[in-house]
C-alpha cells in the first residue's frame, strides 16, 4: 500500500495524509491535519515536502529518520 506523507524538513516530524486503496487516493489522518500544520513554526510552510511511501529515496531520507508526528 502506498501512502502519502508530508514531512518538515526542520524538525523532519511528518504525518501520513492519504493511502493508496486500488487507483483511489483515501484521505488519513484528517482530523490531525490541522493540529500538524499549526504546530509548524515557520507559518509560510516553505520548510514542507510531500512524497509517497513507494519512493525509496523520500523514505530514506526523511521518514526513517523522522518522528511521526501523532507518535508523539
């Protein structure tokens, strides 16, 4: 299964938003969206990247050395 994160590239917290069920993209975590978002210190978000689960160099980089942010 496939999942989409957005991770902050300052504190390399991120939060998985939406998995991949079939073609269709699922909404996750919907409800701490928000909370994640407004927790960011740099309130422009230009310190934010997106990526998807299935990329190796994405989770290298900042999934497995982040901390997920509802694991918190």
């Amino acid at each position: 299964m496939n999942r989409k994160y957005i991770v902050d590239t300052t504190t390399r917290e991120y939060i998985c938003v939406a998995l991949k069920k079939g073609q269709d993209w699922i909404p996750n975590n919907q409800d701490s969206l928000p909370a994640f978002m407004d927790s960011r210190t740099d309130k422009k978000q230009q310190n934010l990247v997106t990526g998807e689960f299935s990329d190796n160099t994405f989770f290298e980089k900042w999934i497995r050395n982040g901390t997920n942010y509802l694991a918190k």
